[in-house]
C-alpha cells in the first residue's frame, strides 16, 4: 500500500496580509493539502515593507480557509521563545480546528548565519536548542504546570539574610 501523495504551497511572510489569505484561500479551493509560511526575516525587504509574523498571518488565514492544513514553515527558537512557541500554536490549533494545524520547527539557517550563531567553538548547537526546545514546547503542549524552562525558585537577597564579615 502506497501512502497518499499531498502537495502544498509555501509561501513568505513577506507579502501583504490581504496578499496571503487570499493566495490561502485560492489554495484551498483549487484543493490543494497544505499552505506552509516561512517565517521571512526583517532583512528580506520587499514592497517596501518589513517582514511579517508567519504565528500572526496563520492565525488569520486559517479562519479565512476551510479544509486546507495551515503550517508554519519553519518558526525557530532562536527567534522566539519556545514557550512563546507553544502559546502561538496553541492559538493556531483553536483557530484552525482538528488536524488543520502543522507546526514547522527549525534552526533556520538564514537566521543563524546572520547572528552567527552555531559556528565552531560555541558552546551549544543547533541540534541542542533544537532538542531542547521540542521538550519545552511538547511539555507546555501537554499542559504540565512547570517545564525546564521555569526559572529556578531562589530567595532574593535580603538584608536580614546577608551577614556581616
């Protein structure tokens, strides 16, 4: 048994937001499976406008569609936070409704060369933030109360707790 081709459409984040629900919408109509937007960097200018977020664009054009699945293309961790991440597809995940939501996670190249980030000699890589973030991002997904990304409870200093020498 052979498994189900899909084709889907991949789009920037760049364009005008009228621009892509309504290429969003065309795809759904013309039946096609997914539409993916990739998050487009503030250096990637066109018509004169700064790139756009992809989390925010998603949102809309998956209530504007039907039955097309809305993906993000990819969203990394070195650009948002991955519990910023998790609330973000939580939101997509309502908006879109049951299995209509996909979300891409990735390093994003592009970004890191830009930041110059995962080059030689530092001290973690993308496979580590990567790895790290989809265990933060799964566990606020399941909805557990505290995560590795807590901060760490500690007391303030306070007067009565610093000692004289």
């Amino acid at each position: 048994m052979s498994m189900p081709f899909k084709i889907g459409v991949l789009q920037l984040s760049m364009e005008p937001l009228g621009e892509t629900v309504r290429m969003a919408q065309a795809c759904d109509a013309a039946g096609f499976d997914t539409f993916w937007l990739a998050e487009a960097y503030p250096w990637w200018r066109k018509h004169s406008m700064e790139a756009r977020s992809s989390t925010a664009i998603t949102a809309i054009a998956s209530r504007e569609t039907k039955k097309i699945v809305i993906g993000w293309g990819i969203i990394s961790p070195y650009t948002r936070h991955p519990v910023q991440i998790a609330m973000e597809a939580r939101v997509l995940q309502e908006a879109a409704g049951k299995d209509r939501f996909l979300l891409g996670l990735g390093a994003s190249k592009i970004f890191m060369k830009e930041i110059g980030e995962g080059e030689k000699g530092k001290d973690a890589g993308p496979a580590t933030v990567m790895r790290e973030s989809i265990e933060i991002i799964e566990a606020m997904l399941r909805a557990r109360t505290r995560t590795a990304c807590s901060p760490p409870v500690s007391p303030r200093p306070n007067s009565s707790s610093i000692r004289a020498r």
